[in-house]
C-alpha cells in the first residue's frame, strides 16, 4: 500500500487550527456516544480507542474523557501536529500519540474495540484500502469502526452573495471527490468487505452562527483563501483570478459580521460492526 | 392577514403519508428534547404544546408521549388529513386536533410554553407573519417557538445518476423560495420580531438507508411526481417533459433498489425564547 498518498492537503494554517480545535465528541462524533457509553459501562474491562488522523487531538481527548476506564490512542502522519496535540492533551493521562500512516497501521489485527476518524478518508486518493486496514486492527465479532466525513457539495448558507457561491464551487474543485464522499461511505466500506447489514450510516451537521462560530468558521477560510493551499492551488491551477480570491475574501468578512448569518453543512458518518 | 395563502401544494399521495406517518420527535424534532424534558420535570405544573400544521399527527402523538403531565393541540388547515390524525392519535388521551390556520390562531396571547411546527413554514407565502402569530401565543418570559423547515438546495445521494440530479432541479422550480428557508429562519424570525441573543439555531437531517426507508421514500416521490402536485405542476408549467419525469421516476425505482444507496437530507432548526 506503499504507493497510496498519506498527506493532508488543506495544510496548517492558525485560523484552520483554531477550528479544528473547537471539535469535541459533541459536536462533530455524537454518533459514536451510545457506541462510549456501553463500553465505559462495563467496570470490568478496559476498552481500547484508536483515533486516525487525530490533528490537534481535540476529539481524541474528547472521546478519552468519555471512556474514562479506558486507553486512547490517537495517531497521525504529521510530526507538527502530533506536537500541538501533545499540548492539548497533556494531562489527559489515558491518551498516548503516535506518528502513524491509516494504509499501514502499526497494530496487531483485532486489537481495538472502537476505530474511529473523522474527516480523514475524504483526503486519501483510496479510502477502501483505509477501511480494510481500519477493519483489520478493529476486534472481531461486535468491534466497531466510526468514521465521519464531508460531502463540501451540500453547505448552506445566508445571507447569500455570489463570491461565497463561488468559492463552494472553487473549494469542490481543489478538493475533487474526496470532498464529495459523504453520502459514498456505505458502498466504500461494503467494497471493503464490510456486510451491508452491519453498515449503519446517518448525518451529522455543523452549524455555525454566533459571533464566536461565525468568526471561527469565517476565519478559518478566509486564511486558507489567503495563506493556505486553497488559495494557492486555485492560482496555480487557474481556477480562479487574484481578485475573485479578494472578492472571496471580503464575502466571508461580510459573512462573518452578518448578525443574522447561519452556516451549515451536512457530514455522512456510518458505523461498522465488524463481524466474525 | 387574510389574503395570506394557506395551501399544503405537495398534496397528500398515499406514499408521501407513508413518509410522513413515518415522523417522530427523535427523528424529526431531537432539538426540541431538553426543552421537553425540562417541562415534563416539573411535576407541579400541566404544560401547553401548540403543533402547527400537524398533518397526519405523528410528531403530535410523539410530542405527547414525552409530555405525560401536559397537553398537546395539533392544528392543520386540511380537514381531510385532520381526520387521518384523529385516527392516528386515538388512544392518546392527552392530544386534541382542531382545525385552525397558522395566520390566525385561535388562541389568546401566551397561552403555551412551547409552539412548533415542522415542515410548515416553507409552504407558506408570509412565513414572517406566521412566526408573528406563533410568538403572539407563545408565553413571554421563557416560551419557546421551535421551527424545522427544508433546505432542499443541499439533499445528497448515493448512487449518483443525471435523472435524479434533475428531478432535484425540478423540485426546487417547483416548490420555489420555500424550499431553501432552512438558512433563512434566523433572518426571518428577527423580521418578526425576535432577537437575536433570543434565537438558537441548528440543523438536523434525515438519513434514508435501510431497505425500508429507501421503499419510504423513494416511494413518496415516485407518486408525488406520478400522481401528485409536483408531477402536475411540472407538465403544466413545461419545467419537464413526460418522457423526463419517466425517467426520473425509473431512476427513484432503481435508487430505492440500490443495497448501498443512501439518501441525506438537512433541515434548518431554530429555537426562539420569548422575551417579556
């Protein structure tokens, strides 16, 4: 699987952190909580959670301080971010990271209860290879693996301007499919060898609208329109002219500062239970 | 406001009250459950739901029975699809059904800790005024307007297929600014009225998958494009010819058929406290 590309495209850029530094259990793995409760219920044993492409490690402190009997680890192929998330979860004393590819995991087969990722296949040129591995090192008979992952095609928003039509377009076109793969996850993960009848999927949502939400998420765009590989990609590739990224870039000010401005998108999730 | 209209356009197809019939709280009005747990702990007091636009009275059923101590009406402007509810609804001794138009309530001021719709104000000509009339009757000081409407600009869907993208199309001609109110509801309930601090916004979806589901709706729009309004409106207005929406109609067949199909869809929601 050596020939599969392992890197995150967005990049790191400080408003795009500060958003994916916002995410908990709560608001972006909520399918997972029943899945927590029934393992952190049972006193006797003590349940094993592996999060792939954990980033800053936000949700993966999250989903530690939810199985509190239990370990965590959190993996990533970045150094960079492993440091930040180190931070974040110092003192969160069941989290252990470690620098790691989702084609080649560093685990035995069947070793965790829970596999989990969010937002990190839709970035692999071969999401199916991920599931088999993800499957592999998930226990057999009732272990489960989670995953959460956007469909960029389907965002809504107001008030409405054409440059932020523009830049949905724009965004869809630097990401290609991945971007899209939300509503794909059920057949990716039955061409994985997963039955379809231990296949549940449903969707989850972001919803940003206070000053602080519209800040972040507006922030966060604006920056990857400015310094991040959006930005840059888009100029490279010719998708779109410096001043239609200007034009972008002052839409999501103006979005930003609207008091009745409401952001939402749509994410696909699905649990696997791995059988036999 | 009586030159406000009041028509439920999509019309009553048996599948499509096959879909409806199929909504409950959990799926259909989550957002709404710490508010109803809240009124349902106080054991000292009888609280007072309002649903509007009740249809065949499922959600009405399912918001009683998280309600034991309190009372639940339910009001639609159809006498036909009222009798369907009352049908629905026997045996729940704590729902009353009555016909009433959401532009003029028959209510006195304040009369209920929580008023609610869904799917309602979409179809509506003056959802600004109707947002009026519901917060008139809503108690001040802590009532609460709860709201789920469409944005059906961002449905998603697995297999893809070009009839299916075009029978989206047509939809959203068809139903025209209503159908996209979802993003929207923050906006136009401040029109009414509401502050902002005072408005909670979120979304939700709806996930079709299982066989069952697929059969739900896929088969409430095969009828709503082969018997129902929107079939009838689209050859009327020559927005599709009959040989399209022969296609559209096999391409939901084949969908409704597809063991990894999955079917998304996203609502907005907002919860609006009344001041004094």
């Amino acid at each position: 699987m050596s020939s599969n590309k392992s890197t995150y495209a967005p990049g790191y850029v400080p408003s795009q952190i500060t958003h994916h530094e916002w995410r908990t259990v709560e608001n972006s793995a909520a399918y997972l909580l029943p899945t927590l409760r029934a393992l952190s219920s049972k006193s006797d044993t003590s349940p094993l959670l592996l999060d792939i492409g954990c980033g800053s490690g936000t949700i993966t402190r999250s989903l530690a301080s939810h199985l509190p009997n239990g370990k965590v680890i959190g993996t990533d192929i970045s150094d960079e971010i492993l440091s930040r998330a180190k931070e974040l979860c110092h003192g969160t004393d069941n989290v252990t990271l470690k620098l790691a590819n989702v084609y080649s995991l560093p685990f035995e087969d069947g070793k965790f209860d829970v596999v989990h990722a969010s937002m990190v296949l839709g970035h692999l040129d071969n999401p199916v290879a991920a599931y088999r591995e993800m499957l592999r090192v998930t226990k057999p008979n009732g272990g489960i693996v989670a995953n959460r992952e956007p469909d960029l095609s389907i965002c809504t928003y107001y008030p409405r301007s054409k440059p932020m039509d523009e830049f949905h377009a724009l965004q869809l076109k630097v990401m290609g499919e991945g971007a899209v793969i939300g509503p794909k996850m059920v057949h990716l993960a039955m061409e994985a060898g997963a039955k379809r009848e231990d296949i549940t999927p449903s969707f989850g949502t972001w919803c940003y609208a206070s000053p602080e939400e519209r800040k972040i998420w507006g922030g966060a765009f604006l920056e990857r329109l400015r310094e991040g590989n959006l930005g840059k990609t888009a100029l490279e590739k010719g998708y779109a002219t410096k001043e239609e990224i200007e034009g972008m870039i002052k839409a999501w000010e103006k979005w930003s500062e609207s008091e009745d401005g409401v952001y939402g998108c749509m994410l696909g999730e699905i649990l696997i239970k791995k059988g036999m």
